[in-house]
C-alpha cells in the first residue's frame, strides 16, 4: 500500500469507528431486518454511521427509515438519494460521504449479528482488511446454510500468508468485511457494470494496494446473506447475463493484468477471470449452438487473456490427433492448428512432446477451439515402433480417462509429419469402431523427397496379429508387409472413413506409389482434398514487426528452409543478370533457419549488397511481415528427376495468400502451386523466365 505523507494525513482525519455502506432499492420489505440488527449491535452506536443510499423509484423505504431514526435518535443514521437505479453509483455516494476511519458494505436484504462490528472493529488496522463469518439464509424460510464462502473463512484465522489462494471467493465479495476507508475512498465501484461490479472492484482494489488479510476466529460475527430465486448465483440463463454482462467483467479485469505487479496478483485476477467464465461455460453448455455467436463477441473484445479451455470444457465431440502441435514450432504442427481454426469446432488435442524449441504465443492459432489440450510426454521418435508403441499407449490411457467422464468422441482427426498420429487413431478405432475416423497426410510417409522407399520394420507379432484378424473379419486379405511407414498408409486407407490430402498432385502420387493396387477404388472414394487453410486476418496483425525497410526500394521476401531439392539459386542468378538500373532498384530480404552460413555465402556474390539475409521469425512476426513486402517469393522443390508428379504444396504459400501482398511462385511445371492464381509466376530452373519476371516486379512496383 502506499505510504506517502498524502496518504497518512487523509486517514488521520477520520473520525474513529465504521462507516456502513448500504445502497436500498425498492428495499421496504426487507430493510426492516438490516435496521433492527444494527441497532442490536453491541458496538457503541458513537462508535459507528449508517449510510443509506436510496437508488431509483421511491417505495416505502424513506418513511420506514424516518421512522426508525425516531425511534433511535442516539444512532447515526444518514439518508441519501439518488434517481439512478444503480447499485455501485450509491455505494460510490455513500463511499464519499464516510466519516469514518473504516467503512463496511451492507446489502439492504441483508443483516448481520450483535457482534458484528464490535469484532470487525476489534481487529481493525490502517493497513488491512477483516474477514467475518458468513452464512447464506433462504429467504422464503429463514433456513441458514455455509456456502462456498462460508468454508474459505472457517478454515482459516488470524492473518493470513496466502489469501489470494486461501480466500479467493471471499476476497471478492462485498459482504463480511472491513475496509479502511482511507483506501475505499480512492477506488469507485464500477457503474457500467450490471453485475460481477464487485469482483471488479476488489480485483482493482488488491492490485493497487498492498494490504494485510485477517480473519476472525469464529466467534458467530456473521454477515447473513439472504438469498432468493433471483440471486445472482440462481439466475436463469440468459446471453445478455450469462455471456455479456460477464465479458464486460473480464474486459477490466484485463486491464487490471497490465498493473498487477507481482505473480501472485496476476495469478489471482486470472483466477477471477476463470470464475467469470464459468457463467459463460454454463451458457454454452446448455446452448451449444450459441458457441459461435459467444465467441465473436469474445474476439471483438480482443482480451490478452481469456481461458478458453474453461469456456469450453467438456464441449468437444471431435478429438485431433497430431503428434505435431503447438506450442512446438513445427509447420506441420501449425497447420494443423489453423484446421482446426478454420473449421470452428470445439476440438480435444493430443500431441507429442517434440524436441523442438516452443513458442507459447502460437498457442493463439487455435486456442478458443480447444477444450482439452493432451500432452503425451513420450520419448520423442519418428520411426522407431517401441517408442510408437509407447505413445499410443500413453495416448489412449489419457482418452480413455477423458471418455470416462464425458463419452465417447463422435469424430476422431489425425494428421501426419509424424506416423505416431495415425497409429494412435487406429487404436481409439479399433476400440470405438462407431467413430468416424478421418486421417490427413501432409506428404508421403512411404517414400522421401527422392521417392525412395522408407522402410523400418515393426517386429511386434502381437500388433501384426492383431491387424490381421481385423482385416479377415473385413474380407481384406492377409498383410504381408511390416514396414512401419507401409503401415501408417495402409491403416488409414482401409480403416478410416475420410482421407484429406493437401493437393491432387499429392493423392495421385501417393495411390500410384502404394504397393497394394487392389485400394485404388476404396481410397479413392474416401478422398476429399483440403488445401492448406489461410490465417485470419486478424492474426496478420497480432504483432507489429519493427524490421526496417527501405521504401526507396523495391523489397521482396523469401521466407523458408534451404534444402537440396530447394533453394533461391534461379532469384540470385536472374537478379546477377539484370543491368544495374534495376539492379539498384531491388532488396531481396531472406529469412531462413540458417542465416550465419547463408549470409557468407551471399557475401561471396557480387551483389552480396542486394540480398539482406535474417533469421527465422516466430510466427505471428513472420505473418506481420508478410504485409509490409512489396512480393513475397515461394518456391518449389525440384522433383522432377525422381518423381512423375510434384506432390508437394509449400504450406507457406497459404499464409502468403491471407497478407493482401503480391505473390510470386516460382513452380516446378504441373506442380499443384502452378495452379494457383497469383500475380507472378515463373518456372523453376529457367533463369532466362524468372529474369523477365524479376524485371516485372521491380517496374510494377517502383
């Protein structure tokens, strides 16, 4: 807490003693209770003010008072109006009109014990905030009860080391304890908010001052809390409280993350923040039709923090597996993600812990889709069975923990880099066969960008067994073959429902490569082709890139790795050749994984000047950056001295498309990029066509 000279004068100039804070609409019914337990009160009525603030219409409530304060003429009690029918904006009245050195917040339907604030007060201290004990009362039948609260202060006394993690509901409820008014005084209750106000403004209030958290031993001071039908916690469902009054509460309890300056905070204003999104939860699980419309409004909020695995608890119906996931930086991991993005179903993951580096913001790509996020912490491994195994293993106890609870999936989804996807998939197939399976290929796992065959064999007799028994009770003839990357075709063109491939180019060449002819048919009707999925634009701006750009210049980017079957050599050549004229005119700007060795071969160029090499970026740089070129360059990868067809589609090219910025595909003739429809486009190793194209670029955009 602050503990400026500012601060201590304005507390000394308090009078001794509690300032009751109560705000009263159409309260003659029940203020009636409040007013006779203050006056049972075994404080000395010097000792303590009541502040009422009557908000909105007018009832019977001011004679009712009037008439109390005759009959009582030796307690303080204090009248307020005001015409706006708004709790917080007459807590903020009566706040301002505190005397006194504490101040304490009442409900007008509420009540409290004799000894209530002869204990609070007991206890009292410039620098902290008493806890009473505090019990829920049915309103129709007087009945008492603990609640959640009620067990948090029981279990607790004295000051306390962790309130944050001990108190959590109690912290943030008006109700059941004493405040220093000094501190009170420079927060207001938030009027725009129709409910959750107080959990905003105690969030504010603990994020701004360090105090002390004390609670009375249980010495029955209670705050009696009269609950209804109506209560808040009792509402019927509605979007309006469920869904819109609880964002308006985690949009300020967002900003409040900016200014939180310890973890404890942070972690407790989340906290709050996930108890919000519980409402909302509920909405959706009884609307789940709605989700779509929930989320739209969440995204227009543009929160830093939401918990979208609480909103979307056990609402998924689909599970993905993908060895390959975020947070791991993985292309194929990311594709998968925008998938799942871009088909806006609620989704479980499970995926491998990768041996590569993470990047938690890429968590963003799919987050609000995601319900349970299953991480398999098996050895990391790509072709060796026992470590498959082991994650299959791994995987479907996880699954099967996860249907226990809330049944079984109605669609499964894997997609491989890795055969360990497809694998699992077939296991949760083969133990729920009502599911439907579909299974994504990201290339060929059979043969290598040199079309040789991968060959690894799977010495499990147990598994190899298990598979042909399967396969004689669907008619298909025995498997001879135990190659493992055989295998991760073979299951998914016979036991899954649906096979996604990225580009006609890719179905062809991996169903006339596969041994086993007899499939054709069978896989053929199962196919479906689903390009690589575009980012939203939103996603184009979620980080602003500060990388610096000549606009005397005409700036083009390549962004990738550099293998043997790819690389810029056709660009370099073709940009050598011009004369100087353009020459002088262009920047090619490359950002690949390998940026040190890459920059000494370009220096060893002639126009080592004109190329400015980088490192990678993380991802959502990499898509800023995207807008701020005037083209982008992708490339294929020469295949055409081993394979008939190019099969492969570069997944950047889909996240070149969303940037609203020139594209230039430089193709391998009848590749599926070359059918794309994009500005430039130039064959692979034809120096003399990617100069005129270089020449194109340079003077459209000068």
């Amino acid at each position: 807490m602050p503990n400026d000279d500012k601060t201590q004068k304005s507390v000394s100039s308090y009078t001794e003693g509690i300032s009751i804070i109560t705000p009263c609409y159409n309260g003659e019914k029940h203020i009636p209770k409040l007013l006779e337990s203050l006056r049972n009160q075994e404080l000395s009525y010097a000792l303590f003010e009541v502040i009422i603030v009557i908000n909105g219409r007018l009832d019977g409530t001011p004679q009712i008072v009037e008439e109390f304060k005759e009959k009582n003429p030796q307690m303080n009690i204090k009248i307020l109006y005001s015409r706006i029918a708004n709790a917080s904006n007459a807590r903020n009245i009566a706040i301002a009109e505190a005397k006194r050195k504490y101040s304490t917040l009442i409900d007008a339907d509420d009540y409290i014990s004799p000894n209530y604030l002869k204990e609070l007060y007991k206890n009292a201290s410039e620098d902290r905030i008493v806890f009473a004990s505090f019990l829920d009362v049915e309103k129709t039948t007087g009945k008492t009860s603990n609640s959640y609260i009620t067990e948090e202060l029981l279990s607790n006394s004295g000051p306390l080391k962790d309130p944050y993690d001990k108190i959590p509901n109690a912290i943030v409820i008006n109700a059941c304890k004493l405040i220093p008014s000094s501190i009170l005084k420079k927060i207001k209750f938030n009027i725009d908010l129709h409910s959750g106000e107080d959990v905003e403004f105690f969030s504010r209030l603990i994020t701004l001052y360090d105090l002390e958290f004390y609670v009375l031993k249980n010495k029955q001071a209670i705050y009696y809390r009269v609950t209804s039908p109506h209560s808040v916690s009792r509402k019927d469902l509605g979007f309006k409280f469920n869904v819109l009054e609880r964002l308006n509460v985690i949009k300020e309890l967002n900003d409040l993350l900016f200014i939180a300056d310890s973890p404890s905070k942070e972690k407790y204003i989340k906290g709050n923040i996930n108890g919000q999104c519980v409402f909302i939860h509920r909405y959706v699980s009884e609307y789940p039709e709605k989700i779509e419309s929930v989320q739209k409004v969440i995204r227009k909020l543009k929160l830093n923090y939401f918990p979208y695995n609480a909103l979307n608890r056990d609402l998924a119906k689909k599970l993905v597996i993908s060895y390959c996931f975020p947070p791991y930086m993985d292309t194929s991991g990311n594709v998968m993600a925008k998938r799942i993005k871009e088909g806006g179903e609620i989704v479980d993951v499970v995926h491998g812990k990768m041996a590569k580096e993470i990047d938690q913001k890429l968590n963003l790509i799919a987050e609000e889709y995601i319900d349970q996020d299953v991480l398999i912490d098996a050895p990391y491994s790509y072709y060796e069975w026992e470590l498959i195994k082991k994650f299959c293993n791994e995987g479907m106890k996880k699954i099967d923990q996860i249907i226990s609870r809330k049944g079984e999936y109605e669609e499964i989804y894997s997609r491989v880099m890795f055969p360990s996807s497809h694998f699992l998939a077939f296991e949760y197939k083969i133990k729920y066969p009502h599911v439907k399976w579909v299974a994504e290929f990201s290339d060929s796992m059979l043969y290598d960008t040199k079309d040789t065959l991968r060959y690894r064999p799977i010495n499990d007799t147990e598994f190899l067994d298990k598979l042909n028994d399967l396969l004689l009770d669907l008619s298909y003839p025995k498997c001879e073959d135990d190659n493992l990357f055989f295998l991760c075709e073979y299951l998914p063109y016979v036991f899954a429902d649906e096979i996604v491939f990225t580009n006609i180019n890719q179905k062809e060449h991996m169903i006339n490569k596969f041994p086993d002819k007899n499939l054709r048919n069978i896989i053929d009707k199962k196919t479906r082709i689903e390009r690589h999925p575009i980012p939203p634009e939103e996603f184009y701006y979620l980080i602003k890139s500060d990388y610096p750009l000549d606009n005397d210049q005409v700036n083009l980017a390549y962004f990738g790795v550099f293998y043997n079957t790819r690389n810029l050599d056709d660009v370099l050549i073709a940009l050598y050749s011009l004369d100087d004229h353009y020459k002088e005119k262009c920047k090619i700007h490359i950002f690949t994984n390998d940026a040190e060795d890459y920059q000494e071969l370009i220096k060893c160029k002639p126009i080592g000047d004109r190329v400015e090499v980088n490192p990678y970026v993380d991802f959502f740089e990499f898509l800023n950056l995207t807008t701020k070129f005037d083209c982008l360059i992708v490339n294929d990868a020469h295949t055409k001295e081993c394979k008939e067809v190019n099969p492969y589609l570069p997944s950047k090219l889909s996240d070149y498309l969303g940037s609203g910025t020139d594209i230039w595909a430089i193709c391998e003739e009848g590749s599926a990029m070359s059918q794309y429809d994009v500005k430039y486009k130039s064959t692979l190793d034809d120096i003399e066509n990617t100069k005129v194209i270089l020449k194109r670029v340079i003077e459209d955009c000068s």
